[in-house]
C-alpha cells in the first residue's frame, strides 16, 4: 500500500537494527519474506507473470554483496517488476551488511520467481 518507504529507508532500517544487535547481548536472526517479482495489483496486465531478467540481476546483486545498487532500487523500478517485497530484504541486507548471500535455491516460476539465500555473519 502506498506510500511505501524507498529502498534506502529500508536498507537504514536494517543498519539501525544491526546497530543496536551490536551494542546488545543477544544473538539474532534475521529473516525476510517475500516473493522475488509478481503482479498483484489487477490493473496491471502483467498479472500472473514475473520477471525473471530482473529477479536473476537481483540475485547477481545479493550473490556479489552489491547493497548499494540494491538500494538504490527506486519505487518505479519495484512496482514496474512486480518488486514490491524486496523492500522486507533491504531490511535485511542493512542488517546483513556488507555480507554476500549464499543462494540455496533459486527458480523461475512463471507466475512468480522464488529464491531462499542465507547470509553468514561474523
């Protein structure tokens, strides 16, 4: 729903919460939900598709521990891919960096393109 934060307040977001797990005792976990790209929206008439170009540059992007470009993602490029939910992994990537993902599965669905990553943090 709109206005959603851009990609940098997420990504922020997410160094905030790295910050404060710095300063404190505990271990945590952090996880992010959300398909790669989708078209939810029923104007769109893209509905039922996703975008494979983009969810593999995405993919490329986290594999390579390329943050700032995925922070740079600006809200026209997300909801013109169906990307929306990648705003719940820009908190995670603030909270992960400068971490590379490690890809456990990744796969073009037509109707939405799914992928599980994990990051290991010192």
């Amino acid at each position: 729903m709109a206005p959603q934060p851009t990609a940098q307040r997420c990504f922020a977001a997410g160094r905030h919460i790295a910050r404060v797990v710095a300063d404190g005792p505990w271990k945590v976990a952090v996880i992010a939900t959300g398909g790669l790209s989708h078209f939810p929206e029923l104007s769109l008439a893209r509905v039922g598709q996703s975008d494979p170009v983009f969810d593999r540059r995405v993919v490329t992007l986290l594999e390579a521990g390329d943050h700032a470009a995925l922070a740079a993602l600006t809200a026209k490029e997300l909801h013109e891919t169906g990307s929306h939910e990648l705003l719940n992994w820009l908190v995670l990537l603030g909270a992960v960096s400068p971490a590379r993902a490690r890809v456990r599965f990744f796969r073009e669905m037509g109707r939405i393109d799914l992928a599980a990553l994990e990051w290991d943090v010192a």
